[in-house]
C-alpha cells in the first residue's frame, strides 16, 4: 500500500493562502464567486467548538478551494481528507503543499489504518472541523449524489467508541453540505466553441444549424463506438445507449482484474471495482519485490509499465461512472450541458476548460449527533451506519435540489 501522509498544518502558509484566496478565485478559478444561503453560515458558526466532520457532496476538481475559501467566511481552518495518489502530482511538490495545507491522505477502499488512526485523533483532539468528501469521487454531477458509502460514519463512531473508552462521551456531529456550482453568465456561445473543437477532432461534420442536443448526442455515440471498438466490446444489438455505457465499464474493469488475477465481488457497485483495482495496482507497482537477477527485475519492470497503463482505464470508467443517456433530457441547461462537455473533453482532449464566471452556493444542512445514536451503534452497527449515512445522502440531495432555484436557468436548444 502506499505510504502515509499526514498533515503538517503551518499556520504562517495557510494565514497566507487566506489572504491571497481574492487574486485564487479570480484568476485561477476563473472568477469564481462562494455565497452560503439563507442562515447557512450562521448555522456552521453555532458548531464552533464543536467536534465536527464536514461532508460536502463532491462534483468538481474545484470543491477543495471552495470549501477553503468556505473557511475563511467561516472564520476556521480546517483539515481535509484526500486520496493518496493526489499526493504524489506535479513530481510531488502538490502533496508538500497539501500537507501544509492541513490535509492527510486515504487509500480509497482499502483498509487504510494510518488513515483512519488520524481521522480518529484529529476528531478527538478537536484542533480543527475535518472535510471528508464521502461520495469518494469528483462525480461531474452537479444536479445528483452518487451512492455514499458508510465509511465516514464508520470512522465518527471509532472516534465515538474511543472517547466513551475514555470516560470522555462528548457530541460528535457529521454536517452535510452542499455545493452548487452555477455559471453567472450566459455561455451558450463558449458551449459552442466547445462542441465544435469535439466534432472536428472526432472527424464529425459541424452542423451549426444543428440543436446543440442532437450534435452532442452524435459526440457521444461517436466516442462511445471508438471505445467499443478499443476494448473489442461488443453490445447486443438491442441494447441501449446505457446499456452499453455500463456494459463497458464492466468490460474494461473485468479486463483489469483478469490482468491481476483477480475476482471481482459479484453485486457491488463499478465504483468500488473501480477501488478494489486501483488499490491492487498500488500494491503491485509500490510494494515490487527489488530482489532478483537483473533479467528478472527487467520483466517486473516491463509488467510494471503495463501496470500503469490501467490507470488511464480506470479514470476513463471513473469520468463515465455518473454519465446516463437522459441526463440533459430531463433538464437541460447550461451547467447540464457543460458537465457532459467536461467528460468528453476529458476523454478526447485529457483536460478541460471552465467555460465561464463561476456562482457557486453552498448550504449547511443539520448536524447529526452521533452520540445519541452510539448505543444503536453498539447493538445494530450495520443499521445505525445505514441510517446516519442515509440521513446524510437525503439532506446534501434536498439542498442540492433547493439550490436548484438561486439562479434563472438558461437553457441550451
């Protein structure tokens, strides 16, 4: 597995990101302006004090400085929970900065105990509120929650046992947030621009006069049969358009585990695959036996070369695992539109671009006191896990859907 990092909070460094967050947000976020509604602020500030794990839903690359730029409306710092392989980007140099940022990293669906033995003692010691993402994924679905799994409830309840152990039975709260990104313009023409550079590198021909709709469904069916074609998947020939985007994913994440030797367990969900395979591959890539002859070390590093090349396949089913046929038809504005665009680009391109000046709302939810549901905890752990971690899920979907009506929606064709 790979090696720990913990966080080296510097308060001198985040005192001055603080400062600097202004020339951030306009320049490097692309003018993006943080409004928490309503009460919302006043509701986190009633916290202070208070041990609290902060669970924000988790659409875009950008949530860890929004919710940065949400502690300095808030007037804390606080700690972050982040995937271990982001420590490792930019040569290392974005795990340095990140740790003296307060963050400390998780292996994703592995049995991480430095992890969790830190999510513990930061929850304990109460220095700080901690955000923890708990869809585990960016989703580049600004309208939905992915499935949550337990395991943030699961660490609050460790940390809960452990206190009670201590004769210390304090409050313990888990407070859903949610985060709402909106474009403050209309960017249908930069939508546009967007979608033709597709069309021409996918060798479609450009139909100006053409609903943007119809001509990104053409992208969409267009890179769909590519990857087909890629991973010499075929789909039965009734099959939907979903049923062979999901259908793909299983190929090329059942490619992966046939590689490892493998198996899959059967009726869990393609995120978790998508976990169990990246951690597999951490293992075998980081944890090399050196030993050898000089012949023997050159197959590992052969097989280890082959290794990687299956992290483009699992971030490919990674930016496809919220994607459905329908999701622009059910409402389609400019953010919709977007989000989808964001995907493609990604797949074609390896990057994308914010199209425009950036709204994003946040609003606090009601914190769930642990504590009162510590003895259902000790006689029923599977329910109380599924019931705080519902009543998580239910509240950051109903403040994703009342956010919904800040702004007038403009809608693509």
């Amino acid at each position: 597995m790979l090696d720990f990092r913990p966080p080296k909070d510097t308060p001198a460094l985040i005192a001055l990101v603080k400062l600097l967050l202004p020339v951030i947000m306009k320049f490097t976020l692309h003018e993006a302006r943080v409004e928490v509604v309503g009460d919302g602020l006043a509701r986190f500030q009633a916290l202070a004090g208070l041990r609290t794990i902060i669970c924000p839903n988790h659409s875009n690359h950008n949530d860890p400085e929004i919710m940065f730029a949400f502690s300095k409306l808030a007037g804390e710092d606080f700690n972050f929970l982040a995937a271990r392989e982001i420590f490792d980007r930019d040569h290392g140099w974005r795990g340095f900065w990140l740790q003296h940022l307060g963050c400390y990293s998780v292996v994703r669906g592995a049995i991480d105990r430095e992890s969790f033995k830190m999510t513990k003692t930061l929850v304990q010691e109460n220095r700080k509120k901690l955000v923890i993402f708990p869809e585990g994924e960016v989703t580049r679905q600004n309208d939905k929650l992915l499935h949550l799994e337990s395991g943030v409830a699961q660490m609050a309840f460790w940390a809960v046992d452990e206190m009670v152990k201590r004769k210390r039975a304090e409050p313990v709260f888990i407070l859903p947030l949610a985060l709402k990104y909106t474009y403050s313009a209309d960017i249908r023409d930069e939508l546009e621009r967007s979608l033709y550079k597709l069309e021409a590198r996918l060798g479609l021909p450009g139909r100006l006069q053409t609903p943007m709709y119809t001509r990104l469904r053409a992208v969409s069916e267009a890179i769909l049969s590519l990857l087909e074609r890629e991973y010499s998947f075929k789909a039965a020939p009734e099959a939907s358009m979903n049923d062979r985007i999901v259908g793909l994913r299983l190929a090329i994440l059942k490619r992966i585990a046939d590689f490892l030797n493998i198996k899959l367990p059967p009726g869990a969900e393609q995120l978790e695959y998508v976990r169990i395979l990246r951690n597999a591959l951490d293992d075998q890539i980081y944890n090399g036996d050196e030993a050898g002859s000089a012949y023997e070390r050159k197959l590992q590093e052969e097989r280890t070369a082959k290794i990687k090349g299956f992290y483009r396949d699992l971030d490919r089913v990674t930016n496809f695992i919220a994607i459905y046929d329908g999701y622009l038809r059910d409402r389609l504005t400019q953010e919709r539109f977007a989000e989808v665009l964001d995907r493609f680009e990604i797949e074609v391109f390896g990057s994308t671009t914010v199209k425009g000046p950036r709204h994003i709302y946040i609003d606090v939810g009601r914190p769930l006191d642990l504590l009162p549901v510590y003895p259902e905890y000790r006689s029923n752990k599977r329910a109380a896990l599924s019931r705080v971690t519902g009543d998580v899920s239910q509240q950051i979907s109903t403040m994703i859907d009342a956010l919904d009506v800040k702004r007038s929606a403009i809608m693509v064709d």
